[in-house]
C-alpha cells in the first residue's frame, strides 16, 4: 500500500461534510467511509464511474487520544444536540451500516466518538444492562435501507456531529482540529479492518500528520491575551481562513448564495472572492470578504 504526501481536506461529495477519508482517483469524488451505500465499492455511487479500488487520504494525529486519556474524561451535562448525535450514532450501530471492524464495542465507538470517557457512555445507559456486551455486525442490506434514506440519515448525522463540536469548544474549549482529527483517525483505523473483511481493494494510503503538535496556552493565561488597538482600527475577514472549516449549514448556505448569484464562491472552485471578475461593489464579494473601520472617538471616555 503506497502512501503519498496530502496538504488539502476534502469535502464529502454524499453529505457534504469536511474530512472525507475515501479518494476515488477515476472521478475524484471523495466519500465518507460511513456515507458509502455498499460495500465492496465497485463504481463511484454518485457518477457511476468504476474503480478497481479507493485511497484512503486524512489528517491524523502524532499521538493518538485513547477513550480513557485525560482530554476526553471531562464531565459534561448531555446537552440535546449530543444526544441526538448519539442515538443516530446509537441506530446505525445497532442496524450494522458502519464501516467498523468486526467485534468493536459499542460503549467503546460512542466514547471515541463523544470525546468522552467509556465510564460517562454507561451512566447515561444505566439501565440498559447489555451496552457493554453489544459488539459490532455488519450488514451489508439493513432492513428498510434504501439510497436515499442513507443519504438522509448521513447529512443528518453531519450536521448534529457539527453542531456537537462547535457546542463542546464553546463550552469546554476543546482544540476543534484535534476532534476532527481524532475522528479521521477512527474512520481510517476501521475502514482499514473493514476493507479486508467486504473485500474492498485499497490502492494508497495519503496521511498527514501533524510536525508540530499544537500546544494549549497555560490555564492561568488562557483568558489574559490582550489586543494592542491603535486607532483608527481596521479589521480584516479573511475568507481563505474561514471557509475550509465551514459546517454543514453554513455549505448550504454558500450553495444558496451559488444558484441566486450565478457565480460559486467557493475558493477551491477556481473562482476567487478577490478577484477583479466580482468587481468591488458586488454584494456578494461585500458579504464574504468586509472591511470594518473603527473611528476613533470611540476610544475617548
């Protein structure tokens, strides 16, 4: 299995969610391992295209996180959005629509995914004596599955995952990259135990692992970073920055923003926001990229 260097993130072409771990190089379509319909994949499910097998590509962590490491065995209330996320997480176990490697606890798979401790999973599952016991099958046609239901389910699961990550930075502030980079280490680790178990040929293996990893401010400094303001103050958006990390619903938005104004806004898309061609007065160039300018007499008390 030949491994080759990878700078980029990659966009699911199912549910449209950030750090997709499937390449199929015949189209280039990328795919969630758990958005893929059937296994083994023998065409591209969205422009029927043959492949003779997939890459494996994400962005994985120097030292990985264990379910009972430090970081994830924060307390936390179990909020709505965590528990939605949880029992989808809970249904498509159960059901056998994971790509996870034969025998994976359940306990196990929910604290991993929760960024949390085993022991947090089976308080809030008291009394379901067998949690512990349930161990992963896969089936390769769960009753009532049909492509569209698994798209469904699959977008859903996107958005509450989304929606769990941003709510635990704001509460605990957790380091978003390393959640995400904890979970393609998930996926990829399974899909690769998975892979030999349907069948699936992999040709490449593109992982990227952080040189330097990032290291948290101390925690008596952490609120005490200050901001030298010298007056007038201009404040710079830039898009580059923003969108490679754009959720579930703010991509909807921006497909919107596509079909209303005729011109996609995306920067991987080969149209740039700073580009002469929007021209400087368009509001769509306004909206994504603004200039704010702080008058002064603000400052005077």
């Amino acid at each position: 299995m030949n491994q080759q260097p990878m700078t980029l993130s990659r966009r699911c072409v199912v549910c449209k969610g950030m750090d997709a771990i499937i390449l199929l190089e015949g189209c280039g379509h990328a795919f969630h391992s758990r958005c893929v319909f059937e296994w083994p994949l023998r065409t591209c499910e969205v422009c029927q295209t043959p492949c003779d097998s997939i890459a494996l590509v994400g962005r994985c962590r120097r030292m990985p996180t264990s379910p009972t490491s430090p970081t994830m065995s924060c307390r936390r209330n179990w909020d709505e959005v965590e528990r939605e996320y949880c029992m989808l997480l809970l249904d498509l176990f159960k059901e056998g629509s994971l790509p996870l490697k034969p025998g994976m606890h359940l306990r196990q798979t929910l604290a991993m995914l929760l960024n949390c401790n085993p022991m947090r999973i089976t308080k809030k599952f008291k009394r379901q004596d067998t949690l512990g016991k349930q161990r992963y099958a896969y089936h390769a046609t769960p009753t009532g599955a049909t492509y569209k239901r698994h798209v469904q389910r699959q977008k859903q699961l996107s958005t509450l995952r989304d929606a769990f990550y941003w709510q635990l930075k704001l509460q605990s502030g957790c380091a978003m990259d390393l959640m995400r980079e904890a979970e393609t280490e998930f996926w990829l680790t399974h899909l690769v135990a998975f892979a030999s178990s349907v069948g699936q040929v992999i040709s490449s293996t593109i992982v990227v692992v952080p040189s330097t990893p990032p290291t948290p401010l101390p925690r008596e400094q952490k609120h005490s970073v200050t901001m030298k303001v010298e007056s007038p103050m201009a404040i710079e958006c830039a898009v580059e920055q923003y969108m490679p990390c754009m959720s579930q619903m703010e991509w909807e938005i921006m497909e919107d923003l596509k079909s209303q104004c005729g011109v996609d806004p995306l920067p991987w898309s080969g149209h740039s926001l700073l580009h002469d061609e929007l021209g400087s007065n368009d509001s769509l160039g306004s909206f994504l990229l603004d200039k704010v300018t702080v008058d002064d007499t603000i400052w005077h008390f």
